[in-house]
C-alpha cells in the first residue's frame, strides 16, 4: 500500500531560470564560476525548486522571450506564471525570498 499521491494531486514544483549570457568561444572560461554557483544554488533550494540554466547562445528566442535588460537574470516560474525575478544570481537572502515566494503560490 503506497501513501504517495497520485501525480495529478502533487503540486507542480516551481522552477527558476537561470538566464545566462552569450558567452565567447575563447572566454569559456568565464562559465565555470556561474556553473559552481547554480550547482550551490541548487543545493540550498533542494528539492523546492528545480533550477535549469537557459543560455543565450543556444535558446536566444527563450531568453529574448523574458525581455530581461541585462543578464544573468533569474525567473521563478510554475505552470507557465512568473512568482519572481531578479537581476544577477540570487545572494543567500535571495534565496530565502525565492523558497518563500515558490511556497507561496
């Protein structure tokens, strides 16, 4: 006997893009610091909030598409409805604001 509901009856889990730069082929360097970053971020959201990175050099019609004016920006979605943004990648309060604004809706 399972006491998990069924799929239909969890709420949707919010997720936060990362939206990220172009970044030159010979500056790839630069990457890896925003990788640890978003790989510490998804650790202190655990399992609250799924975090993907959309780059501009591969999704630049998905980036566009959150008419962000400068990048890194953060997008905190469920179902397709923004609960919250922010310029830069979220500071530790940030992410207390983010965890509090995903349980919210």
């Amino acid at each position: 006997m399972s006491l998990t509901p069924p799929p239909s009856a969890l709420p949707a889990a919010a997720v936060l893009l990362v939206l990220l730069p172009r970044v030159p082929a010979d500056q790839a360097a630069l990457r890896q610091p925003a990788q640890a970053a978003l790989r510490a971020l998804q650790g202190r959201l655990g399992s609250a909030v799924r975090v993907l990175k959309i780059d501009e050099a591969t999704h630049p019609a998905v980036v566009q598409s959150f008419d962000s004016p400068e990048l890194p920006a953060c997008v905190l979605v469920r179902q397709g409805v923004e609960l919250w943004r922010q310029q830069g990648l979220p500071d530790e309060a940030d992410v207390n604001t983010l965890l509090e604004a995903a349980q919210r809706a």
